[in-house]
C-alpha cells in the first residue's frame, strides 16, 4: 500500500489523508467502512437525524473506525441525536452548516476530534473560535450544500489564516477533489489532507440509486448547477445564504429561475419530487453531486479509489520534489 504522510495522517493515525464526506444519505456505514479500511477515515452522513438509521449504519460499518457528520442547523432541532450517536464512539464528528458552539463540549467529552466545515471565513473565525481540531475549506465546486468561495483560492487562505492564529490545527480541502492531481494541489495549498464526496457517491458502497450512478458517468464537469430548487421541493427550510449543487436535468429545467412559483406549488410538486427520488428518477429529483463528475468514468469500490488518489499524489508529489508534506 502506498503512504503518504502529512500531519493529518500523523495526528489521525491514518495511511492516507483522506476523508469521506458524509453525504446525507449517500454515505452510510459500508461506505465509511470501506473508505477507513482502506487507510482514509471514513464518515457517516447524519443528515437531517433519523436515529434507528444511524444505529443501523453504525452497526453496519462493523466496528471499523468511522466518524459522522451533521447538517448542524437541523441537529439544533434534535441535539439528544448528538447524544446517541456519541455512544457508538465515532472517531470524529463533523459540523457543518451552522454554530458549532452548542455541540462541542459533548463531543470531546466523547473523545471524538471535531471537524467544522468551512464555506467562508466567517465559518473559518467560528471553528477557531471552538478550537477545532480539524477545519474543511470547502469550495463552490462540491456537490450538495455549499457557498461561492473556489476550493484554488480560499484553501491556501484558509491555510494562512491557520497558521497565523492556530498552527496546530489540520486542514482539509474539498469541493472538486476526485484523483490524485486534486490531492496533490491540496498539500501543495497548505492543506493537510482532502475530504471527498462526488467522487466516493459515484462508489459501489455508497447509497446510491443505480440509475443516478449512470447519470453521473455520463456526466461532465458542466453538468450541474447551483440552485434551492430540490430543498423548496423537499421543504426544507436550510438557510438562505446556502445553495445545493446538483445534476442539471428535466427537474431543474423545469424550476430553477422559478423557486416562488415552485414555492405555490409545492403541495403538488413535493410528493413528486419524493417520489421520482425513491423511485431513482434522474431526470425528475435531485442528483446529488459535483463539478468532480467530469473526472469519473466508473462506479468503484471506495477502496479502490482510495488508493488510486493516495498513489496517484504520491507519484506526483515525487515528481515534483517529494511525498511527506508537513507545515
């Protein structure tokens, strides 16, 4: 197996700095499993809280070393979920979207390393505000939820900011990574390791409907867009400032650019939606991924994609003067 060390790798005990986000419901326990056995640290997306699926995903992930992740804004809703998850001991837990304050505390307490993800600097000055040990700076480039910042400039400002104010604390990039070119350019943008999510729902782990795994194979990098359409259908109150990054298909022809209307006429439109979803309809729900699907010809196992990112920097890290990356 092919290693690189970095300080995330050093810190987490990990054979390669890799992370897998925890697409709500996407990555479930098999995906984590995998992405962990393969010596990245995979996460269980928490969604929006159910707790008999989390218990279920845990237990499928079979005592591997996985963490979790939360919408944070909805866990506020249901914070006792924080609760029963940290009986599982996840290795660490990720707060995304919202206030990491409230849940901090009970996460250490558990033992657990706490991640914030990052879509701006405001989120940035939070995170360090709590102490994270771990901050994700995401790019406009990811799939699902997200803001504008782009993964070649905020990174390498995010990592300044860090090593200013905060020099013991990791950082991950995320938004585009696929391959081992994305991980590459992350450590030589000061990041300390990657978070990947299209490329990892596009794996044969992920809970995925088949026909949206199609759809991503068939797509390219211009194939989605930045829109609130599937949250108004979805009803889904998520903050303002957050927009969705999903497949461009019959769903969003359809409604992006007409979100009030959408809005009047969600009663009708919602079960849709719903419906077309658990059905695997690509063309009449949200496809949930990245500008990244233009990098990815197949459906995978996490493992194997795992490693081909980590050999692939590691090659091209040697070619350019060295594989161990550590600030």
């Amino acid at each position: 197996m092919t290693t690189l060390s970095t300080r995330l790798t050093d810190t987490l005990g990990l054979a390669h700095p890799i992370v897998s986000a925890p697409m709500a419901f996407a990555a479930g326990g098999a995906l984590a499993a995998a992405v962990s056995r393969a010596g990245g640290l995979g996460l269980i997306g928490g969604g929006y809280g159910d707790p008999a699926w989390l218990d279920e995903q845990f237990a499928i992930a079979g005592g591997e070393r996985v963490g979790v992740g939360f919408i944070t804004w909805s866990l506020r809703k249901s914070p006792s979920l924080l609760t029963d998850v940290l009986k599982h001991r996840p290795a660490a837990v990720m707060l995304s979207f919202g206030d990491p304050r409230p849940f901090v505390d009970e996460i250490r307490a558990a033992g657990a390393v706490v991640i914030c993800q990052c879509q701006n600097l405001e989120h940035v000055a939070d995170a360090l505000d709590v102490r994270a040990e771990v901050i994700v700076a995401q790019g406009a480039e990811a799939g699902g939820h997200g803001m504008l910042r782009g993964t070649l400039t905020f990174v390498p400002e995010v990592a300044d900011i860090i090593a200013a104010q905060a020099p013991r604390t990791l950082l991950l990039a995320a938004g585009g990574i696929a391959d081992g070119r994305g991980l590459a350019a992350a450590l030589m943008l000061g990041a300390d390791g990657v978070l990947v999510g299209t490329r990892l729902w596009a794996s044969r782990e992920a809970l995925v409907a088949p026909r949206h795994h199609e759809a991503i194979v068939d797509a390219d990098g211009d194939d989605t867009v930045r829109t609130r359409v599937a949250d108004i259908a979805r009803e889904l109150r998520w903050p303002a400032h957050f927009t969705a990054r999903i497949r461009r298909n019959a769903f969003t022809a359809r409604w992006h650019g007409r979100e009030e209307e959408l809005e009047r006429n969600v009663a009708a439109e919602g079960p849709r939606y719903r419906q077309a979803f658990a059905e695997g309809d690509p063309e009449n729900t949200g496809v949930w991924f990245g500008e990244a699907a233009g990098l990815i010809g197949a459906i995978e196992p996490a493992g194997v994609i795992v490693e081909r990112i980590a050999s692939e920097a590691s090659r091209r890290l040697e070619q350019h003067g060295g594989a161990a990356i550590s600030r």
